[in-house]
C-alpha cells in the first residue's frame, strides 16, 4: 500500500512513552508504532459511529418494513 510521509508533534512524554516502546521491540520503529495506534483509533470510531447509528433505528419499525416486504414478494419468487 502507498504511504505518505508527514510531520506530526506529540507531547513529550508521549513521545518518551513511544520510545520506550521501541526500545522494548514492541514496534520496529515511531512511525511502524504510530500508524498501528493510528488504525486502531480509526477503527474504534469506525465501530462506534456505526453502533450509534444502529441505535437510532426503532426495531419493531425495522421488523415491520422487513415483514411487509416478504409478504409483497411472496407471488414473486419462484418455486424450487
């Protein structure tokens, strides 16, 4: 995959935080680390934007649009 490279600044005890991480061979390097954090945060938004949007919907509303379009396909589908 393509990448980009940016310039970012972080405070400094997260940046001593991340170090030590790299140190410790938890990541081969800042950039390695911090794209995988960044992945995860992105995918936590992801998933929680959509559990927000889910949450909207009213389920016996959802079933009855469901079962209305059954019931009008019935004829329509053939017999197997």
């Amino acid at each position: 995959m393509a990448t980009a490279k940016i310039a970012i600044t972080l405070e400094e005890d997260v940046l001593r935080r991340l170090d030590l991480l790299v140190k410790s061979h938890t990541f081969p390097n800042r950039s390695k680390a911090i794209q995988e954090a960044l992945k995860e945060k992105l995918n936590k938004v992801e998933v929680n934007r959509l559990e927000v949007e889910c949450a909207k919907l009213d389920p016996d509303f959802e079933q009855a649009l469901a079962d209305e379009g059954l019931s009008a396909e019935g004829g329509e589908w053939p017999e197997y």
